[in-house]
C-alpha cells in the first residue's frame, strides 16, 4: 500500500482556494477584531477615569458643615 496524500487528507498542508481564502479572511478577522477590544477597553478607561475623580470624603465633609 502506497501511502500518498489522498490516503490521509488531514496530513495535506495545501489548502484548496476557497479554504485557504477563508482561512485568511477568518485571520484577519481574529487580528481586527484583537486590535479592536484592545482600543474599545482603553478607551472606556480612559473615559472612566475623566469622568471619575477622586472624592475626597474628608473635604466634602468640611463643605458641609
């Protein structure tokens, strides 16, 4: 018995076109949407730390009374 890559298709490293299309696309994909997560969650810190100051208990206390 000849072994060839017909015998086994899991051990061809040579996609057909489409495949090989969609494993690009689907990468590509992976990165953006990586890159995006990492912007969306610096983003919403930064926002949160614009809107968020430190609150100083001590001196709201003085205001007050």
């Amino acid at each position: 018995m000849v072994n060839n890559k017909f015998d086994h298709p899991e051990l061809d490293t040579e996609a057909p076109g489409l495949l090989r299309f969609l494993q690009t696309v689907g990468s590509v994909l992976l990165v953006f949407l990586t890159i995006a997560g990492r912007i969306s969650l610096f983003t919403i810190s930064a926002i949160s730390h614009c809107f968020g100051p430190p609150i100083y208990f001590r001196i709201i206390g003085r205001m007050m009374a």
